[in-house]
C-alpha cells in the first residue's frame, strides 16, 4: 500500500508526501531492526544466565573435591614424615584395616581434573562472548588453562619412593588385603618396610615425597581461591 501511494506521489512530483512516505518505511524497518535486537538481547541474556549458573555449578563441585585433595594430601605428609622419622609402629600401630590405609596412602598419587564440559562448550560453539563482564570472561580462561599448565608440571613426583615401595612391600600381598591376611603377613610387610625405611635412597626419595606433597598442597590451596573469585564473579554481576 506505501509503495503504491509512493509511486502515486513521485507521479504527481508530490515530493512533500514522497518524502513523508520515506521516512515511514525507513523508520518501520528501523524499528523492526530494533525489535530484533531486542529479542536477540533478551534470548542472549537468558543464555548467560544458563551458562553462569552451569560454571557455577561446576565450579562449586571442582571446590568440593579440590578440598578433599587437599585433605588427602595433608594426611599423606603427616604420614610420609612419621615414616621417615619414627617408630613403625606409629604407622602400622591400631587397627589393620587402618594400618592399611595409611599404608596406601604414602604411595597415593592423584589431581583433581575439574568440571570443564560448560567452558568448553563456551569455547567450541564460539559462546565465550556472551559472557559480557570481560573481567569475568578472562577470570574464568586462566582459571582453566592455568590448570592445564600446572598439571604439567605436577602430573609426576620427582622422587623415586612409589618405587621403593613397590620393590620392598612384597607384591603378592596387595596392603589393601592387611584386613584379611594372618599375623605372619602383616609381619612380613612390617619387615619390609622396615627394610625400606633402611634402605641408602629411603630417606631421599621419602623427602621429594613430601615436598611434592607440600608443593602440590599450595598449587590446590591457590587453585580453589581462583574457583572462589571465579564463583564470587560470577554471582557479583548476573546477568539482568
């Protein structure tokens, strides 16, 4: 129907009117045009906020879990030094199922590999920018590639005490059976640590166990405080 009148109106050299009708249709299309930012605004906003709370999520269980490590950890450095420094029977003293334990857990090795799957669907589908606090977006990269670089480094201990280990605790007898096994086993296992503990790179290879131990310690103690100022990002500045 404008572009009717329109024509009517440049035929009649009306170029009032002509110019009247222009400004309709271009202000119809602008109008239009902003509909559709609107809408795709409203849509990319409800996005983030699915994202945010998805990289809370997962930031809040990589928290959980890194505090268990550090827990672990800690247990295992304890025990390392009581090894090195005191009596067996400090360590294998008490219940056998928990002499086991303990035993386990000097030669226990692990990293906590955290939730990424929301990150990395950010970065596969190009969706990173909808994050819009830069601030933010960059807090939530180096909190992972940070990761990546510092599993790298850290993925094996330097020392060669999970070696001893294997080579003086007999291996026919896994510790974790200590629970089940008569006295002439356990026996047996206490000889061989003992023979461990005497052995020339013991106290060597016990030493680069434990501050491994301390170093990895600190590397997860820094590792959740970027989480927390990641999760404290996250629920400054939700999305409207």
């Amino acid at each position: 129907m404008i572009l009717r009148r329109l024509s009517r109106h440049v035929k009649d050299q009306n170029w009032f009117a002509v110019a009247l009708d222009f400004l309709i249709v271009v202000a119809g299309i602008l109008i239009a045009f902003q509909i559709t930012n609107w809408n795709e605004a409203i849509a990319n906003r409800a996005e983030e906020a699915t994202y945010r709370q998805r990289l809370a999520d997962d930031l809040q269980d990589d928290i959980r879990r890194t505090d268990e490590m550090i827990a672990l950890y800690t247990v295992k450095q304890e025990l390392l030094v009581k090894l090195r420094d005191g009596p067996i029977e400090d360590l294998l003293d008490g219940d056998r199922r928990d002499a086991a334990q303990r035993l386990e857990y000097t030669v226990w090795k692990a990293l906590p590999g955290p939730r990424r799957a929301t990150y990395d669907e950010l970065i596969g589908s190009g969706k990173l920018t909808l994050l819009t606090n830069i601030e933010l977006r960059n807090a939530v990269s180096d909190y992972y590639s940070q990761y990546g670089r510092t599993v790298d480094i850290l993925a094996e201990p330097i020392g060669d005490y999970r070696r001893l280990f294997a080579e003086y605790i007999p291996g026919d007898i896994p510790v974790e059976n200590l629970t089940d096994v008569s006295d002439e086993t356990v026996a047996k296992i206490m000889a061989g640590v003992e023979a461990m503990r005497a052995a020339p790179a013991f106290e060597r290879a016990a030493n680069a166990e434990i501050f491994y131990g301390r170093d990895l310690v600190n590397w997860l103690v820094i590792h959740r405080e970027q989480a927390e100022t990641v999760l404290s990002l996250l629920s400054d500045g939700e999305a409207p």
